[in-house]
C-alpha cells in the first residue's frame, strides 16, 4: 500500500473555541527545548517533527528511561544484520530480528529497526519514536526497549529496539500472507486492542496524540494474539490551547486517510477514527482498501461494501469467505455498524474511540463471551428461545448461526486458555514476526 505526502501548510494552526491547556510535561516529548519549538513554530518550519538533539544530549528525557545500546551490541545480535534476519523492509530502511542480553532476564528477542543514512525522512521519524515511545506505557502500544545513535566510520547510525512481535501483523494474517486464517473472535478480539491502544493516545494520557497512520499493517500481534500499535514516526500532537484541530502537511496511506484531512489538511483525533472504520471493513472482509488486481467494480473496499452493508439479506457476500461461515451473524451486522459510524461524512457524527472500545466490548459480549471465559469457564449455551435465538431465525437458511455462536465462544476460550498459559502457542506461529513500513 502506498504512502503520500502532500506538501500544505506545515505551520500548527489553531481554530476553535478556547479549551484547558493540556499539561505542561507533554512539552518534554520534543527533544528541543520549548523555546527553540516556539522559534520553529513562528518560522514556518515542519512542527510534525522535532528537530535532532544537541550533539551529546540525550534524546530522551522521557521518565522510562531507555536502553542506550552501542551500534556494535546491535550488530552483534543480528549477526552484522544479516539479511536473513530481516522481517521487514521500506523506505526508512530494514527491521531485523535480534537477540540482546537483558541482564537478569537473559537472552531477549527484539525487533531492530535500522535507518538508512541517506534519508532525511527517516530521521524525522527516528526522532518521534523515541520521543513519544520512551514516556508511555500501555498494553496495546508496541513497547520501545531502546535506542543508538552512535556516529563510526560511515556517519550517523540511528537504531530503534523494539519488543519482537512474533505474530506478524494484522495484514499478514487477513491478505492470507500466514495460515491459518483468523477466527471471528480472534477478529474482534484484535479489532478491540488495537481500539484500546487509540483511545489511549486520544483521552487517556496528559496531552493527545493523533496515529496520523493508522492501518493493518501497524498493527502487530504478540505470541498471544494481543494486538499492540506499532509505527509512530507520523504521529503528532492533537490541538492544544483551544483549538479543535491542528493544521498540517497531508500524510498517511491510501485508502485509509480521512476525507476532510485530505481535502483541507485539518487533522483531529476523529481523522484516526475514520482510519479505523477503514480498518474494521478490513477485518469483516479481508480485502484492502485499495486493491487494482480485483475488477474495477471491487477495487475501492469502501465502495464495494456500500450496497451490501446495510442490506440484511446481502451483508453475508462481503464476509471474509476465508472465515467459511463460521461467525456471529448478529455480531458482524454488528460490526458492519460500527464501521458505518466510524465512517460518517461529518467527522463530529463519528465516536470517540472510548465510545469504539464500549461498542466492542458490547459485540463480543453478544456473541456469547462472557466473565466466565477469563478463569476458564465454558459458558453453557441455552437452548430456550432468547433475542440471540430470535435474531439468529431471521438469518438466510444455511448459514449455521447457532453453530457460528457456538464456535465463536470456543474460539475465544481457546485464546483465553492461551493467554493464561495453559498451551503454548508459540509451537503454532508460522515463522518469524514482521514488522513493515512502506514510504512513498
């Protein structure tokens, strides 16, 4: 999938009613000092990215410190980077698989994102990451262990360490590059991570952040199918001061940026919002947004879904055929709801993401997960006549709905018995993880 940037505005730009300021260490993210952003800011110059640290400074004052590695322990653990151990390739330059002694925890498998010395971009990008990932903490974003900057012979060498996510991610597994597909409740289960680790950056923490670049391939599974957001170099600071969105250069993916940032460069938390919709669609049909080898009826995914989406004897055809039925039919018209909200016109009609995560939880609820299934109870399934049974009448002969049920239940007390330790899954995760970023 191709990136885009579109050269706008790249001064911050205010409109709106005054609102609190956010808190005051949200400044800290920027390696520079607040004076030297203010300058940036009244000069015009890019506010999206920081500018590089002072030469010896070090390029987190975050409070979790990070680990300084030397350029030669990371060259070590990917055996001089060896293109064999390469999981992940763009523009910014190769990710690579690794091992790095953690001390007490021994031997530690890491991703290890290498930048190319001859792009600038990258750079920029370098500098987001270790700002943002070094000062927060959350279960559903990808964790940074450390960092190299370290000039040799060559020049500046800049290195990100990530934690190794070895379930690849979310794209993999939905354009069928891993097998065995995913589960409908594997599905939702990941669709309401990834919704956590968005609203975590836009309510949760002292100062807002919009991804900017939300998609499948951002999102990575762990060896327990826990999906984590990966990938924050274009990711910025919301609106501040009073102002209800934040004027900027146009980037992102096709087929996954906002209409109205696209249009006017006006980005708001609600421009990830829709990003998700795009995502959700995905997660229902495993198509891509954008995809030139089907007919040109089908290329654009939010197109195709739109004649079928809301009609009740019709939805069943844009259902991922790789599932073979085996979903909550009421869940997915469900989803397919959701998605619509997420996708309105009007960015101020769409939920806020903690709203997303609630409409979520609700979808998985109504597919039979209950509290049972986090100590290990399988839930008996009724027989008697319920709204469940109720809706499950109406659906078109054939498509075993009762039976879908039943497996989505089992499908999530398998992942339950996983996450708890009870088998180890690992034994079943096909090849190394991957983590991708593409540049236009």
């Amino acid at each position: 999938m191709k990136c885009f940037h579109f050269s706008g505005d790249d001064a911050d730009a205010a409109a709106g009613p005054r609102a609190p300021s956010r808190a005051s260490w949200a400044r800290s993210l920027s390696v520079a000092s607040s004076g030297s952003d203010a300058t940036a800011r009244r000069s015009g110059s890019d506010p999206d990215h920081p500018p590089p640290p002072p030469p010896g400074r070090d390029p987190s004052p975050a409070p979790r410190r990070l680990r300084a590695f030397g350029f030669a322990e990371l060259k070590c653990a990917t055996r001089g980077f060896s293109r064999g151990l390469v999981i992940g390739e763009g523009g910014f330059g190769c990710v690579y698989r690794g091992v790095v002694d953690d001390g007490d925890d021994g031997a530690v498998d890491v991703a290890v994102k290498q930048l190319n010395r001859n792009g600038s971009q990258g750079h920029k990008e370098w500098i987001t990451e270790v700002n943002f990932l070094g000062v927060v903490k959350h279960p559903n974003l990808v964790r940074l262990v450390g960092y190299c900057a370290e000039d040799d012979e060559r020049g500046m060498q800049r290195l990100l360490v990530y934690e190794l996510m070895p379930n690849k991610s979310l794209e993999d597994h939905l354009l069928g590059r891993v097998v065995p597909s995913l589960s409908w409740a594997l599905r939702l289960k990941i669709a309401q991570d990834a919704a956590r680790g968005l609203a975590y950056l836009h309510e949760e923490m002292d100062f807002q952040l919009i991804f900017r670049d939300f998609k499948t391939s951002n999102i990575l599974l762990d060896e327990d199918f826990n999906a984590k957001l990966s990938d924050f170099g274009l990711a910025r600071h919301g609106p501040t001061e009073g102002a209800d969105h934040v004027l900027t250069s146009v980037v992102g993916t096709v087929g996954y940026a906002a209409p109205e940032y696209l249009q006017t460069g006006r980005l708001t938390a609600k421009s990830d919002v829709w990003s998700f919709g795009v995502v959700l669609y995905e997660i229902i049909s495993g198509r891509r947004p954008l995809d030139r080898n089907l007919p040109r009826s089908e290329q654009k995914l939010l197109d195709w879904v739109k004649p079928y989406a809301s009609d009740p004897k019709k939805f069943h055809t844009i259902l991922d055929p790789r599932l073979e039925g085996q979903y909550s039919t009421r869940s997915a018209r469900k989803l397919i709801a959701l998605a619509n909200k997420c996708l309105m016109k009007n960015p101020k009609s769409r939920p806020r993401m903690s709203e997303v995560v609630a409409m979520l939880t609700e979808i998985i609820e109504m597919s039979g997960v209950t509290a049972a299934d986090t100590v290990g109870i399988i839930p008996v399934v009724e027989e008697e006549s319920t709204d469940d049974a109720t809706e499950k009448i109406e659906v078109p002969k054939g498509s075993g709905s009762y039976r879908n049920m039943v497996f989505d239940i089992k499908e999530l007390m398998s992942l339950r018995n996983r996450t708890s330790g009870r088998f180890d899954w690992r034994v079943f995760t096909p090849g190394p993880g991957k983590l991708t970023r593409t540049w236009g």
